[in-house]
C-alpha cells in the first residue's frame, strides 16, 4: 500500500463508551484478585479482632435533664434573672454549659476525684508515679508557690480526664438533654452523671439566688438617695411658680387663652381677605385677556347687568328684523341701532361699577387683617415674657418628673424581688436519674466484630479496585478492544498451560510441538490467528506481514516461526524474513546455521534462492548470518523494496519478523511498505502505556495495523477468572482437541 495516508489505520474496535457494566466481568475480575482481596480482608478483620480483645470493658450510665418551659408562678412577677427562653439555640448553649470545664471542676470537688487513682494517677495508691513522687518531696523542699502552681496543674489534669469520658447531647428537637458517662466502673459511671446533672441546677439557682440578693441591696440604697431628691425638686417647683406670677386655669395661662381667640379671628380675616383678592383678581384678569366684563363672575350674578343683558337681547332681534325689511339708511333702523348702542353703554358702565365694588371690598379686608394681625403681635409680647420664664419652670418641672418616674419604678421593684427572694426555681430539672449499667457499652463484640467484616470487605473490594487501576497489563479480548482500541487477533497460550505432560512441556520448542500435534489446542490458536490476519482487510489481499510487538521478550519470534508453520502446513506458499538486526532468535529453531541471509541478499553477495533455508514444515526462511549487524539503513533502502516486491510475486505470504517498536527504529521504516502490522503483547505482562506509545509511533506513516494478539496466556488461569475472553471457557471445548 501507498504512503500517502497520514494516521494509522485499523479495523474500527467497540467504542468504550458504549460498554455497559457486565456482572460477570466483575465477577472474572474478583476471581483474579481473589488472593489480594482474601489477604487484605484478613489482615483487617483480625486487627479489628485483637483490637477488641485488649480493649478494657467500659461502662455508660445516662441522666436526663430538661429544660422546663413552664413555671410555677407564686407571686405574679418576674425574676431578677429570668428565665432561659425555649428556643433551640438556648437548648444548644445548656448543652455546652453542662460540658463545661466549671461545672466539671465543681464535680470533682464534690465526689473528690483528685483522691481517685482513676483519674489522677498521682493520688495516693495509684501505680506508677505516685510510688515515688512522696519520695521526691521528701528530698526536694518545695515552696508554697510551688506547691500551688503544682496543684492547680493536678486540678485542671483531673478535670481534663474527667471530661474525656462525658457526652452530653440533645435528644432530637426536643428540650431533653442526655448527659452520659462512660467508665470503667459501672457504679463510677452512674454516680458521675448523676452528679453532673445535679451540680448543673445547683448552678442555676446559685446564680439566681446571687442575682437576687445583689439586685435588693442595689434598690434599697437607691430608693433612699431618689425620695429625697424628689422632695427637692418638687419644692423647687412650686416657688418659682409664686416668684414669676405663673399661675393657670385649666392648663394655660391667662395670656395663652388671650392669643388663641386673637389667632382663630386672624385666620378667618385672612381667609376673607384671600377670597376678595382672588375675585378682583380674576376680574381683572378676564378684562387684561380682551373681554367685555360680561363673563365676570361678578357680573353673572349682577341682577342689573341681567336685566340689561336681556333688553339687549331684544333690542338685537329687533334690529335684525328691521335689518331684513327697511334699508341700512332707514330711520327706524338707525334708531334701534343707537337704542342697542346705549344698552351696550349701560352694561359696561354697570361692570365697571361691580369691579370698582371689588377692589373697595378687597380694600376693607386688608386692613381688617391687618388690625388684627397688630392685636396679635402685642399678645405674644405679652406672652414672651411669660415663655421666657416658663423656660427654667418646665426645666424644674421635668427635673421633678423624672425623679419621680424613677423613684417609683425602683420602689415597685424592690417590693418585688423583696417578696420573690427565696422562691427561685431552676430553669431546668432532672427527669432521669443515672442507673448503674448492668452491661459494658463499649466494646461490643458483636458490633465490633459486624463493623469489622464490613471494613474487611471494604478494604478488600477496594484494594483489587485499586489493583485493578494500577494494572498495566492486560488479560482478555474485551480488554483488548476497550482499553488499546485495536481488534482482537487471538490468544496464544504458554504451551505449559495448553499439555498435561510437563516433561514434554520443557523439552519441546512450540514450534515442534505445533508440528508434532497439529491438532491440539496450541496448534488451533494459530489457526483462529492465521484467520484473523490473512482477513483483516475486507476485499484485499493481504500478503505482506509485519509481526512485531512493543518490548523484547514478548513471544514474537516463537508467534511469527509458528505461525509460518501453521500456514506452510496449511498448504500456502510461504517465507519468514528475519528482520530484527540487533536481536535475531530465528536462528535457534533452524536445524542449520545459516552462512549467507538477508544482508548478504541486499548486498547482492548471493541471490536470494541461494540464502533461503527450507523448514520441516514446507516454509522459507531468509534467516540472518551471526555477523549480519550493519550501521547502515538497510530495511528502507531499494534493495530492500525490490526484494519485498520479488517475495512478494514469488510467495503468497511474507512474514517479517521485525525488532520490537519502542526499542528500534527499523520496524517504523519497514511497515509502511508491508500489507499488515500485527501487534503481540505479553498476556498480564506488557504495559498499556507501552502498547499504545508503540502503536503512536506508527501514525502518519500509512500503516494498517490488522489488531492485537495476547501471547504466553496461561489457560488454566484464564478459564478461571478470563470472562469476556474464548478461553474462558476453555473447559468446555477442550475435548475437540488431541492434546
């Protein structure tokens, strides 16, 4: 084929995305992990298992507290220190207060924990320490600041190992808090607790009872210190009243009265004088516009201008009809013309009389408003005087209220908490007592025991995921076509796996054996793979094959001699070109050395029947000479082009044996003058990585890679844990062959 194509090409494979998830490739897949899964497992549980046989037996007694939203309201007052709200932030803050390290500080004073070895094990009787520590502070004299220090330090590490066994929580939504403590001794545990909840609404009422007692002696002083300032104040009041003449009826003062009936009279002057202003206004407004008066409001409602308005009226149809019968000249008609002149005469005298009576009302209002408006000004002097005065009265006055307001409220306060003392009620109160534990909390064999089977699963199934992403290798067609994206060509299985008979397993090539039982299991995978190959290509001949693999050591000599003898036994005309320079293994299944080969052809020291070599099988071979390595670029040369086309007119197939991709360069200049490209890799041992960097190296060179074959595949493995390959069920057809 040509080299004009520029990527790689292969017969399209099973897009990944549209496999689905498969229950028996998963389960193929633990079968393979089984062993890793089965030690991972096993190492978990039993550390689980002796973590629960060395753990010490640990007991848990629980208190109930509750938050009481009701109280008993013996006097009908409040508290000096209310009550705590009921809503659930409060509920949450109670949780932290009863975890507290004061409140725990309070119960080790209490029970005297400091004594107990349990949680100070420098107390006397406790192991370790406290045997010599007495020794130690008969040798060293400590000081009183010493001793203090060191006391406080014993105090607060008992409280610290107090609180690592107390778990205090809210039961759901509800207003129930649990207060649980774990301890070795059951008895311990019960007392504990219910010395927490106790100590917890000691606390509350102590501090209720505090609060009480300080509010009281706080208001008694005050109440004393505001009676007489009262006293002051209202004295004060009433002499400046005498001295500045400010007596009042009624809440005002004579002056003030005086001026609110001169203020009513000058609004409704002024109101008038507005309205007179606005018709004048208006008038002359109409008049300034070019109208005749007629349409004054004033006028409108002038009886005179509407009787004179009619008269016109009539006047006007009469000289229209006197109009239409005499002449313009006629002396009737010029007569009525002057008659309704006249007429017109009086209205606009008339009108100008209204408008002269507007502005002489308007006038009078003026000055009415004006008058008034003097009246008023002289009353607020009067009334300045009296403000100015009143200034200091109002400043006494609310001195005395405020004092007043203040010494009242204190005094009805301090007859309350005066009656509320004593009565305090805590905010909370213990609906369960702590009973003593009848069976140890902690551990629980049997949750242990479940919880570490279930993490021993775990941790199995994710160490074989794990093993299964970290895998580089791989084991099965499907995985062939998922993970490379290359067709399957076949499987060739390690000959060990395929006999019974080990002795003859190790004393025979697979090549023999291939021809010594050409109908066993061995013999039939070069069969499916001579298949595979020679049909690659849909419509074309395929003649010219390039077999080679991505690293050394991955069965290419042995797969491409075997499959040689498999297609010269076949009856097909065919020759193996040894073409790996560097690393030739043909040589080693010849039953000659060969003195002339490939290099020895190219060079034109002898023809190519001369160097050919004749196989058991019927095949060719064009082997290399031990001395055959050359510095020079002799695959891609012409030499090397003529005698590919010459094998390729004298053979039906040519198979080149060529050095692996990743290793050598020579592969990649000779597969793009080949048919096909057959890919090898080791079964469960050659990388991925390797397998596709080695196939990139062939795109943009025009070279159709026919697919994948897996060598050296244990089949008794396979037939166990291989799903989604043929051999996996290998079993089943294994009696077809002659092994």
């Amino acid at each position: 084929m040509d080299g004009s194509s520029f990527e790689t090409q292969h017969a399209p494979a099973p897009s990944a995305g549209a496999m689905s998830f498969d229950l028996n490739i998963a389960i193929a897949t633990f079968r393979r992990r089984l062993r890793l899964f089965a030690a991972v497992a096993l190492a978990v549980f039993v550390a689980v298992l002796l973590y629960t046989l060395q753990e010490t037996p640990r007991y848990t007694a629980t208190a109930q507290v509750m938050l009481d939203v009701r109280k008993e309201q013996v006097a009908d007052m409040s508290a000096v220190l209310s009550g705590l709200p009921a809503d659930s932030s409060v509920v949450d803050t109670e949780v932290e207060v009863l975890k507290s390290r004061s409140l725990a500080a309070r119960v080790v004073k209490q029970l005297k924990l400091t004594e107990d070895p349990y949680f100070n094990p420098n107390a006397p009787g406790a192991k370790g320490v406290a045997s010599w520590l007495p020794w130690v502070k008969k040798v060293v004299a400590p000081t009183a600041a010493v001793d203090s220090v060191e006391a406080q330090r014993q105090q607060e590490k008992v409280v610290d190992n107090l609180l690592e066994g107390l778990k205090v929580r809210r039961s759901g939504l509800t207003y129930l808090i649990s207060v649980e403590y774990t301890h070795t001794d059951s008895e311990d545990s019960a007392k504990i607790a219910n010395a927490f909840a106790d100590l917890y609404l000691t606390e509350q009422l102590e501090a209720k009872f505090d609060a009480t007692a300080k509010a009281n002696e706080w208001l008694d002083t005050r109440v004393a210190e505001l009676r007489d300032q009262l006293q002051v104040a209202e004295a004060a009041v009433q002499q400046y009243k005498i001295a500045n003449n400010l007596m009042s009826a009624e809440g005002a003062t004579l002056t003030e009265q005086e001026i609110s009936g001169l203020n009513q009279q000058l609004a409704s002057s002024r109101a008038q004088q507005a309205e007179s202003d606005a018709r004048l206004n208006i008038a002359r407004n109409q008049l300034a516009r070019g109208s005749t008066g007629e349409d004054v409001g004033e006028s409108l409602n002038s009886p005179v201008v509407q009787q004179l308005r009619k008269q016109r009226a009539e006047q006007s149809a009469k000289v229209a009809d006197m109009s239409g019968r005499y002449g313009d000249r006629h002396p009737d008609l010029l007569k009525a013309k002057r008659e309704l002149t006249d007429i017109d005469g009086q209205i606009q005298a008339e009108i100008r009389r209204i408008i002269s009576n507007l502005e002489a009302q308007a006038q009078v209002a003026r000055q009415r408003t004006g008058s008034m408006a003097g009246s008023v000004s002289a009353s607020k002097g009067a009334l300045a005087g009296n403000n100015r005065a009143s200034i200091r009265l109002n400043e006494l006055e609310r001195k005395a209220e405020s004092v007043r307001t203040l010494y009242e409220s204190l005094l009805a306060r301090f007859k309350q908490t005066s009656s509320s003392q004593g009565i305090e009620q805590a905010d909370a109160r213990v609906v369960s007592r702590a009973k003593i534990p009848t069976a140890p909390s902690y551990p629980k064999p049997s949750l242990n025991l479940a919880l570490g089977l279930v993490l021993a699963l775990g941790a199995g199934a994710a160490s074989v995921v794990l093993a299964e992403i970290l895998m580089a290798g791989i084991f099965t067609e499907d995985e062939v076509e998922r993970r490379i994206g290359l067709p399957y060509l076949g499987s060739i299985p390690l000959l060990s796996s395929a006999i019974e008979d080990a002795k003859l397993a190790r004393d025979m090539s697979p090549p023999d054996y291939l021809l010594a039982k050409p109908l066993s299991t061995f013999a039939e995978s070069f069969r499916k793979l001579r298949a595979a190959i020679l049909y690659s290509k849909v419509g074309e001949a395929v003649k010219v094959i390039a077999v080679t693999s991505s690293l050394p050591g991955e069965g290419k000599t042995t797969t491409t001699f075997s499959l040689a003898r498999t297609l010269a036994t076949s009856g097909a005309n065919v020759i193996i070109v040894d073409c790996d320079l560097r690393q030739s293994a043909i040589n080693r299944f010849l039953t000659e050395v060969p003195t002339l080969g490939l290099l020895e052809v190219l060079n034109g020291v002898c023809s190519l029947d001369q160097a050919l070599i004749s196989d058991p099988s019927g095949a060719k071979v064009l082997a290399l000479t031990k001395s055959a390595y050359t510095p020079r670029d002799v695959l891609g040369s012409p030499a090397m082009l003529r005698l590919l086309a010459e094998l390729r007119n004298r053979f039906d197939v040519v198979l080149l044996d060529t050095a692996p991709l990743l290793a050598i360069a020579d592969t990649r200049i000779l597969a793009p003058h080949t048919d096909a490209v057959v890919m090898l890799a080791r079964w469960k041992k050659t990388p991925v990585k390797a397998i596709t960097a080695a196939i990139g190296l062939l795109q943009g060179r025009g070279v159709f890679v026919a697919g994948l074959a897996l060598t050296q595949v244990d089949l008794k493995a396979q037939t166990r844990y291989g799903y989604g390959d043929a051999n996996y069920y290998y079993k089943s057809y294994r009696k077809y062959y002659a092994d």
